[in-house]
C-alpha cells in the first residue's frame, strides 16, 4: 500500500509467481475530513480496516479461488480486521515481521515500479480506479527478467490455463 497526500492511499495485490499486479483503489470513507476524528475509534481514512478489508475483498475475489489461497501483508493497521476478510474470501493472511521487507520481496520491486507512477507525495486522490486500471495494466505488460523476460500478463495467462486443464495440480 502506498499513501499519498491528503493520506489518500493505494492498496496492491502482487501476485507471487507470475508479479501480476492489482492496484486497488481504496476510496475514502463516508465522512472523511467531515467528521472529527475520535481518539481511538474506527479511521475513516481511504485506508482505514474497514475501506481496506471491501477494496481487498472485491479485488481478491475476482481472482480464481486456486491464485487466492494466501496473502502476506505488512503490519499496518489496514488490515486489522484480516479474520473477516478471510471468512469471506478463503485466504489465509500471514503477516511480515516488523522491519523485514525481504519477506515480501514480490511486493517491495512491485512498489518500485509503482512509484514510477506515484512519486512520494503524490495527490492520490486525482487517481480514478479507472486510472489505476490502466497503470496496472502498463505495470502487467512490462517484460521481466525474473521472468525469462515474459510479461507478467502472460504468465498469469498461462497460470490460468493449467487451472482450467483437466487434471491440473492446483498451485500454490
């Protein structure tokens, strides 16, 4: 996830094996910067547990059940309500040890790449989920190293076709 000024933030699905990547637009709550804030109630910023876990929910399940059995995040409280979201989507949620962004180094060369599009800074409230669409789609179709130099698009393609195969081992 990434936040920007104003504090209106990104979430991302990177997909481990083939680094598809899902920018997930995380519109603010209904009230933000209306309604004073209350000394330990529920945040109403865009990426407060309860905008995360139904921007997480509705990105995840439009995935294939087989590429959503797991999630790793980092310790933000985003995603403080991680029971929920895995009663209602199926994947486990692991959390990265505090300060230790190499186990997640899909993710961290992801943000890289992300902030070609998303300086520090950044007003990331001008984005619309459209917008946010199309830089995924920019991210998914560069050719990768760690990827024989396929693109991620075409990797998760063929992911999806072993799925859909008779017989097919389940990944994961």
């Amino acid at each position: 996830m990434i936040i920007g000024a104003g504090r209106y933030a990104i979430g991302t699905i990177v997909e481990r094996k083939s680094r598809s990547t899902l920018l997930v637009d995380l519109p603010c709550m209904e009230g933000y910067r209306e309604i004073p804030p209350v000394k330990n109630g529920s945040a109403l910023g865009g990426y407060g547990a309860v905008a995360m876990n139904a921007a997480l929910t509705k990105s995840m399940t439009a995935l294939p059940e087989q590429l959503r059995k797991t999630l790793t995040w980092d310790r933000g409280k985003e995603l403080s309500v991680h029971a929920q979201f895995t009663l209602e989507t199926g994947t486990k949620v692991f959390f990265a040890d505090p300060n230790s962004p190499w186990q997640r180094p899909t993710n961290e060369n992801t943000n890289g790449l992300r902030r070609l599009y998303f300086p520090k800074g950044t007003d990331l409230s001008l984005w619309s989920a459209e917008d946010l669409e199309a830089v995924a789609l920019a991210l998914n179709n560069r050719p990768r190293k760690s990827l024989d130099w396929k693109t991620p698009a075409e990797v998760f393609e063929e992911q999806l076709r072993s799925l859909q195969q008779p017989g097919a081992a389940p990944t994961g």
